[in-house]
C-alpha cells in the first residue's frame, strides 16, 4: 500500500547548489559571534546548501541550556544576509512557526519529541495552512513508523507540499555504538511506501560522536537518501549542547569531500542486463524459500496437533537451543551473518509458536463443544 500524499520535488525547494543536499550549523546558535563565524566558514567550504541552528531547545531535564530563544532568529536572518546561505530552525509550537515565518526563516522541521505527540503537530499544521515552506518532520524517539507517517500525512494535509521526512535514529535500551540506533529497515519501508518523499538523514544525533559521523553517512547515501543534516561549529569543544557530535566547518568538508555517490540506476545494458539475470536467480530462490516455509509450516501444524492430543506444552526450550546452536553454526559454514540468522530464527520460531497455540485453542473450543452437546 503506497502513502497518497502530494509532495513537490527537492529541486523546487529552495536554491540547493550542491548535491547530495548538505544542512549543517551548531546545534545551538549561543551567540551571534558564534553563529555567524560559523555560517561563514560553512559557506566558505562551498559544500553546504542551508544553514541550520537551534533556537529553541527542548531539553531532557530542566535547568539545561534550553536554547537561545527568539533573538536568535535575527542572527539567523543576519547569517543569511551575509552568506546568501537559506536557513532552517526547528519548531515545536504555533508560536515558534509564527516567528519563524515573521524572521524570514526558509525551512521548518518538527523535532522526533514533537512528531511523537499528534496533538502537537496538528497544532503545528493548523497554523501552517495556506503557507507555502518547506517542512522536514523528523522520526518519532521510538521506533513507530506510523506514528512518523501520521506526522507527514498531518502537515501534507495542512496544504505542505515541500515535504520531506529526516531520519535521526530511535531510541533503544540496548548499549551500542550509537547514540539512536539507525533501524534502516524503518526508513527503508517510509521510502518504500512513498518513493518520492526526500529522506534527509541525520548522523548526528544517530551517532552521538563525530568520529562515526562518515560512516553513517556513507551509508545513509548508499541508501539513496537525499541529503544529511549535520551539526557544525566553530569549536565544538566549548559548545554548550551536543558538543561531541558537532564538527568543525573545515571537518564538515572534508567529510562531504569524501563521499562515493552512487545514482539509483544506471543505463549501462550490459549492466541493466547483468542485473535482470541475478534478480530472476533471486527471485526463484525467494519463491522455493516460501515454498519450503509453507511445508515447514504444515510440519509445524502436525507438531502442534500432536502435543495437543497427548498434552504436552508448545514450548519446549531444550529444543529451541537446539535448534539455535544447529543452525547458527551452519549459517556461520555459509557466511550468515550471526544476528541476521538469530533473528530470522526467532521470526520462525515465532510463527511456529502462534500456530500451534492456534490449534491448541481449538482444540480446546472443540472440546468445549462437543461436551455441551453432550449434555
């Protein structure tokens, strides 16, 4: 099912001179100085497209540096004036998208707190009716897609046609390496439901720290998302919030600098040719997996009526080891990706379990039945 929504182009936004599309500025404007060096040295490397900072910061706990406020949207308009670079801020109520169009502000993005709660976009989208700007919506802190996809539909609704969606990573309890686990799969889905929708993507906040800042982005083009937003400052090392994920201007540019850009498709026949070839073999793979699921399942099915006869739980964990320990390690023969195989084991396992309690139940229904009919 694909998502009905009316977007424009990433070309109609605004004047976006290079591509990928780069937004990068602090995150957090403190002081005029500071945000207007930074724009400059940002415009200097001649890789950035729009200057972003955050103006108003809706901080975890209370008592931290919750942004600049209102006067820092004339810095903005000033650092704009000065490089010709647009700008973007982030707005999380009707009153900051108020002043945000009275300073002349190019583009609007809804935070992952904000696109969490729908109340707080619709406030947003009310107030942006009949406006023609550009509005990014990032991903909700949790991993829920269609929480993301009601955001979108919500200011699309509003009349938003330069729509487009930023991707930041969601929050996870598992330690890892990065500060919002990256979930592709969930981004990879929005792109798939909406294959004109521009994904910006966010290793910043992803990561957490600059040092893993290429490798996400690398990656997050390799996907054939549109563009990166990533936070800069003049020294990061004094910064007043998210000082260990902003670079330095100069940094910035040799990171975009760096990148491999790959296009979706090439028009290459020996390549176009050589790829149909591989995707038939895929494809009769694929088909031959599902065919051996389904006669797994009908096994399944058969164990599941088995136990119920003879009245034996579904779970039995002595063999979910086995079967765990068995096929990891010839997975491991045929270079599987450990994870990937547990989970697609797990995936498996799950649906056997479903099953069998089905049938379990009627049985029991069944049952049930027949003794009041003998009754």
């Amino acid at each position: 099912m694909k998502l009905n929504l009316n977007i424009q182009p990433l070309s109609s936004w605004v004047n976006i001179k290079n591509e990928p599309l780069i937004i990068s500025g602090p995150c957090s404007a403190e002081t005029e100085e500071q945000l207007l060096a930074t724009a400059h040295l940002l415009a200097a490397t001649g890789k950035v497209s729009v200057l972003r900072a955050g103006i108003w910061k809706p901080r975890t706990r209370p008592g931290e540096f919750e942004g600049i406020g209102s006067i820092g949207l004339e810095w903005l308009k000033k650092a704009k004036q000065e490089t010709g670079l647009p700008t973007a801020v982030e707005v999380a109520t009707a009153k900051h998208v108020e002043e945000a169009l009275a300073s002349g502000v190019d583009i609007l993005w809804i935070g992952a707190r904000s696109t969490a709660n729908p109340f707080t976009v619709q406030e947003i989208a009310d107030v942006l009716k009949g406006v023609d700007i550009p509005v990014l919506v990032k991903n909700p802190v949790n991993p829920d897609l269609s929480l993301w996809i009601g955001a979108l539909e919500r200011i699309n609704n509003a009349g938003i046609t330069k729509l487009g969606a930023i991707h930041r990573g969601f929050s996870s309890y598992e330690k890892s390496a990065f500060r919002n686990e990256p979930m592709w799969e969930l981004a990879i889905q929005l792109k798939t439901l909406c294959p004109e929708l521009p994904i910006i993507n966010d290793p910043s906040h992803i990561c957490g720290n600059r040092e893993l800042i290429p490798y996400i982005s690398q990656k997050a083009l390799d996907l054939d998302m549109q563009g990166l937003m990533i936070e800069s400052h003049i020294d990061p090392s004094v910064a007043w919030t998210d000082a260990k994920q902003q670079v330095t201007p100069a940094a910035l540019a040799e990171i975009v600098e760096r990148f491999s850009l790959r296009k979706p498709e090439s028009k290459n026949e020996e390549f176009v040719d050589k790829l149909a070839d591989l995707r038939k073999q895929i494809d009769k793979i694929d088909d031959l997996m599902i065919q051996k699921l389904g006669e797994r399942m009908a096994i399944i099915e058969k164990i599941g009526e088995y136990k119920r006869d003879n009245n034996v739980t579904i779970l039995q964990v002595n063999r979910w080891d086995e079967i765990i320990n068995k096929r990891s390690a010839f997975a491991k023969a045929v270079k599987l990706d450990l994870n990937f195989t547990e989970k697609f084991l797990e995936l498996i396992h799950n649906e056997s379990i479903r099953k069998q309690t089905e049938i379990m139940n009627l049985g029991e229904e069944l049952s049930n039945i027949e003794e009041a009919s003998a009754k």
